[in-house]
C-alpha cells in the first residue's frame, strides 16, 4: 500500500469474506488493499482509525423516487441524495416516474441528468421507463446508459406514466430481451385489484383488503411465464406477498432470469399495528400482516428474495390525508433503511453482514455495478459506512434530511447510528454535516 493515500482502520470492516479487524488502503478514492489491523500507514498516508465502529461499504439502493424535476416538492436530487448520505447509502439508482419529464427517452434522460448533476451527494444512476408508446426508445435508453426498464401491471398513481397490458409487455419484454436488457415490474393485477372491495376511509383493514395478495401472486406469474418464455430478464420490485414465493422458488429452481426485492417497511412494519387514518404507511402493495412478513424474512435467509430497497417514495404532508384510497402511496425512509433493517435483522439473530448482501452487495449486482461497487475489497470505490451498531436513537422527522419529514418510522427506537459516510474516499457527511456535493452520474 506504499502508494495509499488514505488508511481506513477498524476493529470491525465487514469484507466479502466475513467481518474482522483491518486496516483499508485507499489510493485515489479507489480501494487497493484490505491489510491486517496493524499494517504500517505509509509516510503521506492520513491514518482514519474509526475505532470499534464498524466499516461497512456504502449501500446500494436500487430503488429510489427522487421526483426531480417535475415534482421537486415531494423530493428532489439535492435533499434525496443528502438524506441517502446521512444514511448509509453511496449510490442510489433513480425510478423512471414521478418525476415530470418521466425517463422514457433519451431527452428525458438528459434532462434528468441536467438537473441532478450539480445536486447529487451520492452517486446517482437512472431506470429508463417503460410505456405502451416508447418500444422504439427503449434501446436507445439502454445504449445512453440507464440500468434497465420499469413497467406497471396497474395504474402507476401518475397519469404520465401508464402500464402495460399483457400484450404491451409481450412486446415491450421481447424488444429489452434483444439487447439482454433488465425489465424491472410492479407486479399487481388491475383485474385482481378491481375486483377487490374498494371501500376508501381511513380503516387499514380495508385499504388491506383492496390490495389483496393474489393481485400481486397473479401478475408475477404472468411475468414468470413471460420471461420464461422469452428467456429475458425481470426483477420483480417491492414483493408483500409471502404466497408469490413458492412459484418464484420454482421459477428460479427452473432457470427462470428472476431476481426479486423487498423493502424494510414490509419486514419492520406490520398491518396489525397501522392505526387507522395513519397514511404515512400507505404503500403499493401494502404492508401486510405479520405472518407474512415471517415468511419474507425466511426468504430473504434462503435467497428466494434478493435484495432490501427503500422504494423511498414521498411526497407533500397534505396528499398524506387519513383516507388510504386517496392518500400518495408511497412510503419515506431513505434515510432510516440502515437503522431499521438492523434493528429488525438482530432481533431475528442476522448479522451486519446478512443486511450488507442483501442492501449492497446484491443490490450492486443486480445493476450491475459489482465489481465497483457493494464490497470493501480491491478494485471497488472506496464507499463507506462507518455504523456504531449498537448505538440507539429515536427517529424525529424533523431531522431528516428528506424534504418531506412524513415518515412511517416517526417515534421508533432503532439501532445503529450513521458516525459518517465516504463516497470515493472523501466523507461526505460526519455527524450532520455535509460537504459540497462529489456524487457522479453512473451509467451501466
Ligand atoms: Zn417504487
């Protein structure tokens, strides 16, 4: 490491081989070693030694609504990527919609980089949009660099970016299939959803009860049978329904190209404990009960889910009304996913290690951005995390940083504190404070 000029010493740096005592040696914000503890710190080398705080690599979060431009009331690059930073995350990958324009062609796309460029404190990378009207973009938009393609199943809850039917998605999938292309789904059934009670009003029971499991079990079977067919890529987004995961254990055992997510509010969060009129945990599909989540947490232990994304989706405080029919959908955590899936993953005996594959590691993977990202070795950014894991705090909203402070998680004691965050060896955040903005724009 004679050339290193910066060493990243802790008793605890969590690498791909297991967690132990190190000493990370950084050359111009790239990792080039991994050296024992007591490894001597060359001449021109700033020594950080965090102590017993654990070294984590920054995590990955694949699925992020950051709604700039266009609705940059409900966030935007600037307060996304601070509140990603000062949670633990060092890139985060941005969703075609809600944004106004959408990324559904290559003009969009630049105007959404236009307008992150000089905003983003974290590395920040795009999915393109897929639309009943864009096929003919779609190559185009993997050729300028997004990581893959979103599609709905059912109406997305923005009136720019409607889904697709089976037939729309048919060929949608056959065109992505042809340059080996990812198509990432939200996957619930309209017919499913329309023939559900839909009661509006604040009870959750009833929000629930629209939202039922087989919309979400039957429009992923449909895409298995898609993908299987076309031998193409999907990722289902957001899975709540623990009875998709016998067919996607069987998909997958069949060679089926499926990759699978969820998000911490559907394995921290239980429908039994959503008051009534509370819409900030309104979500699609929604948080379901806590049966269910058990069977999400096996999952994720066995690998039939991948990975842990926030769907960090906020918006304004007034759309987040008590009645749940119409009340946004969408639930904000950027900035508590780290804490809140470790509080949960300890209770039910994970390690640190389990949630840095599940919200780096694979995450990195699935964009394929491993190799650069998502691991504390050589050759990889040197993005980090420095956590006090055993360190609590009680989550005010008023001290987030997203631009909304409407969150599900408002009053939680969580574990594991955020000391500060590195993004290509520089900390971009320690205890509150922010430099200027370093992130990059990523292309796949
Ligand atoms: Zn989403």
């Amino acid at each position: 490491m004679s050339d290193a000029d910066l060493v990243l010493r802790s008793t605890r740096v969590i690498t791909p081989e297991g967690t132990r005592a190190a000493s990370v040696a950084v050359t111009a914000g790239t990792i080039t070693a991994v050296l024992p503890y007591d490894a001597d710190v060359p001449a021109g080398a700033r020594l950080e030694d965090v102590g017993d705080d654990v070294l984590l690599p920054g995590l990955v979060d694949t699925h992020v609504h950051v709604n700039d431009p266009g609705r940059t009331e409900w966030e935007g690059f600037w307060t996304a990527t601070r509140a990603a930073a000062a949670g633990g995350i060092t890139t985060l990958v941005d969703m075609p919609l809600n944004s106004v324009p959408p990324t559904t062609t290559v003009d969009h796309l630049r105007t959404k980089q236009r307008v992150a460029r000089d905003k983003a404190h974290v590395d920040v990378g795009f999915w393109g949009g897929a639309l009943p009207d864009n096929v003919k973009d779609l190559r185009p938009l993997h050729d300028a660099g997004v990581f893959g393609f979103k599609a709905f199943l059912s109406p997305s809850g923005v009136d720019e970016f409607p889904h697709l039917d089976q037939e729309q998605l048919a060929r949608s999938l056959a065109e992505i299939a042809g340059f080996d292309g990812l198509l990432i789904v939200h996957a619930e059934d309209p017919h499913h959803l329309a023939a559900a009670p839909q009661h509006g009003g604040p009870r959750y029971a009833d929000f629930l009860a629209s939202r039922p499991r087989d919309a979400e079990d039957t429009a992923i079977a449909a895409l298995v049978a898609q993908a299987r067919r076309l031998n193409a890529r999907v990722h289902v987004l957001h899975l709540s329904s623990s009875d998709a995961l016998p067919l996607i254990a069987r998909a997958r055992a069949d060679g089926v190209r499926l990759t699978v997510e969820t998000c911490p509010h559907y394995l921290t969060l239980t429908a039994e404990e959503v008051p009534d009129g509370a819409s900030e945990f309104k979500c699609c599909p929604p948080i379901r009960e806590a049966a269910n989540q058990d069977l999400l947490w096996r999952a994720l232990a066995d690998g039939t889910i991948d990975c842990v994304v926030t769907d960090h989706s906020p918006s304004t405080a007034d759309l987040k009304t008590d009645d749940f029919a119409t009340a946004w959908g969408g639930i904000s955590g950027l900035q508590l996913s780290l804490p809140a899936m470790w509080t949960a993953a300890r209770a039910r005996g994970h390690g640190l290690e389990d949630v840095v594959r599940w919200m780096s590691a694979r995450t990195a993977a699935l964009v394929g951005l491993d190799g650069r990202k998502g691991a504390i070795a050589p050759g990889h950014d040197a993005d980090f995390a420095v956590l006090a894991p055993d360190e609590t705090f009680t989550v005010d909203p008023a001290a987030l940083q997203h631009r909304n402070r409407v969150t599900a998680y408002a009053g939680r004691t969580l574990y594991g504190v955020v000391r500060s965050t590195w993004l290509r060896g520089e900390r971009i955040v320690a205890d509150g404070d922010f430099t200027e903005p370093r992130g990059r724009l990523l292309t796949r």
